[in-house]
C-alpha cells in the first residue's frame, strides 16, 4: 500500500531518505494550510547525524491564511514505520488535515 506523508523538513532531503529507507522516495511538492514553521533543537546524535543540524523545523498550528511549504512522500507501510520510527518525540504520523492539493496524508514528519 502507498502512504502519503507530509514532510516538511530533513526527510526531504536525499541523503536521509537513502539512510533511512535504502532509496530516494517520490516526493512532489505541496503546503499544508494553517500550519507554519517553526524550529526547534535536537539533542539526539543518531538524529544529528542522518540531517546534519541539530536544528529541525516543526509544525506550529496557525491562521487560516499561513501555510507550512514542504512535499508529499509515497511510503510503503514499511517505509512509513520507519520514518515514525525514526522521527523525534514530537512527530507522528497521525491524520493531518488535506494538504493544499486535496491529498489526505496520513501524517508530518520533518
């Protein structure tokens, strides 16, 4: 089954989509309405490692009027365990609102 997941941050980014699922995934860029970025410090070294920062964007709910710019990722249920695996305390992939294109993701991860 292919998952959609919206990624607003590191797991974008090629390297940590190879590190953390063996292969480059298909992403197409999309926003998330009511939602804006923010960011906040990592402290954990596997996690530092994999991006290269120890600085990661995070959602914040907002005004109808912002959105959070970022790509949705086609995941098999595999590859989406392991991005919620993956992903830092505050992050899952719980049911988020429909992006801008109309595509219900199933969560938001960076």
């Amino acid at each position: 089954m292919i998952n959609l997941l919206f990624s607003y941050g590191t797991l974008r980014q090629s390297e940590v989509q190879r590190a953390l699922f063996g292969r480059e995934v298909l992403t197409t860029e999309d926003v998330l309405p009511g939602f804006r970025l923010d960011v906040m410090l990592i402290t954990e070294p596997d996690v530092i490692a994999k991006s290269g920062s120890d600085k990661h964007p995070i959602l914040r709910r907002s005004s109808a009027e912002d959105v959070a710019h970022g790509a949705l990722l086609e995941l098999s249920d595999a590859e989406l365990s392991a991005a919620d695996s993956s992903s830092v305390a505050c992050v899952s992939s719980d049911t988020w609102p429909s992006s801008a294109s109309g595509s219900a993701a199933c969560g938001a991860a960076p």
